[in-house]
C-alpha cells in the first residue's frame, strides 16, 4: 500500500475530521471508540502532532484523481 504524509486537515460537513494527504487525497481520521481509536483527532495539538505522519492511501493505489 502507498502510504502519504499528512499535510493538513479539515472538518467535513457531519464535523468528522479528515487527513489532507501530499497526494492530494483526502482520508477520514475519525475518532469513533471502540471501533477506531484516534483521540489525537480531537484537539489542535494531537492533530499538530500528527502533521507529516504518513497514512495509507487506497485512492493512490486505484489511480483515482486527487480530491482537490
């Protein structure tokens, strides 16, 4: 799997945050326990933190034009 640093993020229209990766991509980090447990969503700082960690991109791998 391709993976792609996180270079930004921004809320959705239902307020679930959302990786902005270099690829272009978009990808959802939500925080949802117990299913997936992201607290590092929830605040500026966490998210801060997270800021060119690297996430696997599906849309790269599908060849699927970036979301922006």
């Amino acid at each position: 799997m391709m993976e792609r640093s996180i270079v930004g993020f921004h809320q959705d229209a239902e307020q679930h945050w959302v990786a902005e990766l270099e690829c272009g991509h978009f990808q959802h980090t939500r925080h949802d326990p117990p299913w997936v447990n992201r607290p590092w969503v929830i605040t500026p700082e966490g998210r801060a933190s997270m800021m060119g960690y690297k996430l696997p991109c599906k849309k790269c791998e599908a060849g699927t034009p970036p979301d922006h």
